[in-house]
C-alpha cells in the first residue's frame, strides 16, 4: 500500500514556479496619430466598409458558387467506377480485407483514380 500512496503523491510537482500572469496591452493612439485617424475618418470608413461587404457577401457567395458550378459542370472521372467496383468488393464482407489481391487492387484503382 506504501507504493501506491507514493505512486499518486504530486507534492513534488506542486508549487515550483511563480503563478504567470497574462498581461493585456491596449494600443492607444497618440499625438498626429490620433488626428490623423480622425480628419482622415479611417475608423468610420472602416465601419463603412464592413457593412457594405455584409450587404453584398451574399452576391458575392452567389457569383462564386455559380462559378465553381460552370467550372466543375463538364468534368467527368473515367475510372470513377473501377474504383467503385472495387470498393465494393473488398468491403463486401470482413474477409475480403484479408485478401491481398482484392486489397491491391484498390490501392490500385485508387492510386488510377487520384492521378486522374
């Protein structure tokens, strides 16, 4: 029972170091730049921005979809199905994932497939 009592004692671990703490910056602008972020209106032109991209991002999620839909419109995968066929076999039953033919002619198919 000793061993076991020593085996969970974290004494040792315990209380080594200093307790860290997270220390928090703030940046704050000073002199010109303060004036210049105001006669320049950056931080309302900021806003501007972020509001207006809020109101067009579902135009724009939209165009790309669309283009990513005209893009991938005509491409077809000719050994799709040989990869398919020879999914299906090796997972037909637990004992077709034994067999080396069968396992090597996936990684076969699928190694076709991916250079495609």
């Amino acid at each position: 029972m000793e061993n076991m009592s020593n085996k969970y004692n974290f004494n040792e671990f315990t209380n080594l170091y200093e307790l860290s703490k997270t220390l928090r910056f703030e940046l704050r602008p000073i002199w010109e730049t303060l004036n210049n972020l105001e006669t320049d209106w950056v931080i309302q032109k900021d806003k501007e921005v972020e509001e207006n991209y809020n109101k067009i991002k579902i135009f724009f999620d939209s165009l790309h979809r669309e283009f990513v839909k005209q893009s991938l419109e005509n491409w077809y995968l000719n050994l799709i199905e040989d990869f398919y066929n020879s999914y299906i076999e090796l997972n037909k039953n637990p004992e077709n994932k034994k067999n080396k033919t069968l396992q090597k002619e996936f990684e076969k198919s699928s190694k076709n497939l991916k250079k495609e």
